[in-house]
C-alpha cells in the first residue's frame, strides 16, 4: 500500500512504498530500493515522502528527491529547504531531562531534525549516537543542540554532521537563568512537559508556582530559584536539598513521616502574603537559611511542625541578616549565627535562640515562648537583644515574675533578671536603652506573661536595682 503523505523514516524498521509499489529505507547511512543498496547516497539520516516525491536528507541537512528508482537525485547539490511542511524548532532553552521509569521527550532543531535520548545516549530521529553515553539532559539553546552528561559536562553541535564539541565538554550550561512556570497540576518537578517552556529547570533558573503542588525528589532543583504566588513545593524523599532563593507567598513542605529532609535555600523572601513552612514532626527536618532575607510590606514568614494537632513550631537556623520590616517572623527554635532585625512595629515570635544569634529590636514585638508542652523555653533564650527600641517590647509567655534586676554592663546595657520569689524565671542580655521595666500578667484560665519595655507603664514589677 502506497505511504500516506508527509510520511517520514528515519529508522531501518521503517520504510516508505511509493505509488508503484517501490520500498524505500534507509540501510546503513544509505538510500536502499527494494533492498539494494543506493550508491549514489550516502550519510542518509531521513527520508521523506512528499506529494508523490522520495526525499532523502544527509548529516549536513541537505535534501536530494526523485521521483522514480531510475530518475536522478534532484537538485544535483540538494536543497537545505524542508520538503516536510508544518516544522517547528523547539523553543530556544527547551531542555530535555533522562528520568529512569519515565518516557523521555524530545527536542526539535531547526532543520526538522529530532534529537531525545535513550539508553544513556543521544539518539538523532530515532538512531543512537554511539559517540556519546551517560547522556542525562538535552538543550537547545541559540540554534544549538546541547548533550550533558553524568558529570555534568556539556557538548553541543549545530548539525548532525559537525563534532560534538568542545573536545572536553564544558561545566557551563547552556540556558541558566530561564523562567519556567508550573502548569498547575501535582506531579514531580523533573516532569518537563509539566513547565513552560517545556523542560526541568536547571541551577540558575526561577521555577515559578503559582498553583498546584509540586514534588521535589532527591538529587533534583539545586540552585533552582523558586518564586512561589500560592502554590506548594514539597521536599517528602529523605535526603538533603540545596536550593538558590526561595520568594513569594505558598507553602513548603518537609519531609514525611519517617523521612528526615534537611533544606539549604541562599535566602527567603516574603512581601505581602505568606509563606509558611511546614515540617512533619516525627521526621527530623531543618530548614536553613545561608544567606540574607527579608520579610516586608505586611507579610508573614511561619514555620509550623505539623502532623497532629497542637503542635509547635518549627525550627530554622538563620545564618544571614534577615530583616523584618513591618511585618510577622513566626518560628519555633532559632538557631544559626546570623541576625534577626525587626523594623517597623514588626512582631517577631520565637520559642528559644542561642548566643550565636542576636535580635536586633529597634521597633517591634518580640514574644519568647509559648510553645506546647515545652516547659522554660524562656530560660533557653539566650541571644543578646540589641537596639531595643523606645517603643519596643518583649513578651515572656507563661511566665509569672515578682521582681526584677537589671545589672548593668554598660549606661545602656545589662543583663535583665526576673525572679518568681527566689527562682530565677528569666535572663536575658538587652542593650539600647538605660531603664527596663517589667509588668507582670498573672496566671488565670491562660498562663501568665511578663512584658518588658523601656518606659513604665504603671504596672512594673518592683525594681531590685537598675545598676
């Protein structure tokens, strides 16, 4: 039976039957007729059948057609111009990504030509290339095709005759920097079809989610920036993750029962909105910060283990200067060695910090405490407060105080001491203003609190000694 038009071959299974009845295949880089052999071709890789016309094209993408087995090949130098009509290149930085158990798409280069890969190798219209191995990604970048592989070196070639080059591949990929955005669904971040433009985004590149969830496995989205506007990025395979930025409001998850997931992320960054963290509490989960942050115009940055009900929040470890600017911090342990900065009237809410840390509370409300079933976590908050501002405050929650001493090191600095009768219930080191006043709220159907400011309001506890 007669091939239907705009039929195309590439491989030696397939074949194309003109309207007299004649096979045409492609037989080791040549054309062959009815099993023989043409000579007059040669590094063949397609054939098409266009409007009652065999086409043949070579590895410089040059295109030969006839008609016939006796006519001649037409034109006698070939064509560059695609008889197949309706092609499309890929979009420019399209990626394709090998994933074990999942079908491998393709890209397509600007001469028709299809380039995926299979069995760790580059595979051009459907034939390996047996030049190259332990290919993991494609790309098409500036009219490139570009091979990466385990070790993350990459090769690239403009047509399919030219060598794969550099000779020793390059560590630097081809398309950092590109914006993909999420397609909504639920499903594995390494699925390529499920960004636009399509492919997996690589470190360097904004992964943006505004909707759906997304699943991070192991090994996959380092040095991803991730932007989300409402969606959720889980991190459930045990492991450690390491990220470029994280911005925006949504929800991040860590790990699952049982599966311990450490996050590395260069800096988080909220304006308006929230964006909560949220940590499985019978997994052993972090959540660290390297670099600087910033929590502004209104918004909320909150970590919470979740998993059953009442439960506390979640830890991070801060090891930049993240700036709280008019706007809610709200996390369980503080740990790190960086700097936690609270401008305007922001509230900051932490169970326990250590001395590597400092709050720096020029014009805002820190509470400390407050945790489920976590007795003294005040007496575990031991980062020094500097700049505490005229207007600022510090919670002590569930605590009950009946007098205080301020021993100071320095006209505008101490350590403050609160004692319940004879038991030390607070120590913290404050710097920034020379008097500290403490009003107690007693115990009744809530446990009490201690409030501390640098202005009496009337109901201080009685001062031992400022000095």
């Amino acid at each position: 039976m007669q091939s239907n038009n705009n039929t195309v071959i590439s491989l030696l299974s397939q074949s194309i039957v003109d309207a007299n009845g004649n096979v045409w295949s492609i037989i080791n880089g040549s054309v062959a007729v009815n099993g023989v052999i043409d000579p007059t071709t040669g590094n063949v890789i397609e054939m098409a059948y266009e409007n009652g016309l065999v086409w043949q094209k070579n590895t410089n993408n040059l295109w030969w057609s006839k008609a016939a087995p006796s006519d001649a090949w037409h034109p006698p130098a070939g064509t560059a111009v695609d008889p197949i009509p309706n092609q499309q290149a890929s979009a420019n930085d399209s990626i394709v990504t090998a994933i074990p158990g999942v079908a491998t798409t393709s890209i397509s280069d600007a001469s028709g030509n299809v380039w995926s890969i299979a069995n760790g190798q580059v595979t051009l219209n459907g034939v390996a290339d047996a030049s190259t191995a332990n290919v993991i990604e494609l790309a098409y970048a500036n009219g490139q095709v570009w091979q990466e592989n385990s070790a993350h070196l990459w090769w690239s070639k403009t047509k399919p005759s030219d060598a794969w080059g550099p000779p020793y591949g390059t560590s630097v990929s081809p398309v950092q920097g590109i914006t993909r955005t999420w397609n909504g669904s639920s499903d594995a971040f390494a699925t390529p079809g499920d960004w636009s433009p399509s492919g997996v985004p690589q470190a360097g590149d904004t992964a943006v989610v505004a909707s759906g969830d997304v699943a991070i496995g192991a090994g996959t989205a380092s040095g991803v920036n991730f932007l989300l506007q409402g969606g959720e990025v889980d991190f459930h395979t045990a492991g450690s993750y390491s990220i470029g930025t994280l911005h925006g409001s949504g929800q991040v998850t860590l790990g699952y029962p049982g599966q311990s997931v450490t996050l590395t992320t260069t800096g988080l960054a909220v304006s308006g909105g929230t964006l909560a963290m949220r940590e499985f509490s019978s997994s052993t989960t972090s959540l660290i910060v390297h670099g600087n942050s910033s929590v502004t115009n209104g918004g909320v940055l909150s970590s919470q283990y979740i998993g059953t009900g009442s439960l506390p929040r979640g830890p991070l470890e801060n090891d930049g200067t993240m700036t709280v600017s008019g706007s809610t911090l709200s996390v369980g342990a503080l740990t790190g060695s960086g700097i936690v900065l609270a401008t305007g009237n922001s509230n900051l809410s932490l169970y326990s910090a250590p001395t590597s840390e400092t709050i720096e509370l020029q014009s805002g409300h820190l509470t400390i405490g407050g945790a489920p079933n976590l007795p003294d976590t005040v007496m575990q908050f031991l980062a020094p407060v500097k700049q505490f501002g005229a207007s600022s405050a510090i919670t002590l929650d569930a605590v009950q105080a009946t007098q205080e001493v301020f021993a100071k090191s320095a006209p505008t600095a101490g350590e403050l001491f609160l004692y319940n009768g004879s038991t030390l219930v607070a120590d913290l080191h404050i710097s920034g203003q020379a008097n500290i006043y403490a009003a107690d709220t007693p115990a009744g159907l809530v446990p009490g609190s201690v409030t501390l400011t640098a202005y009496d309001t009337g109901h201080s506890l009685p001062i031992v000694s400022h000095v």
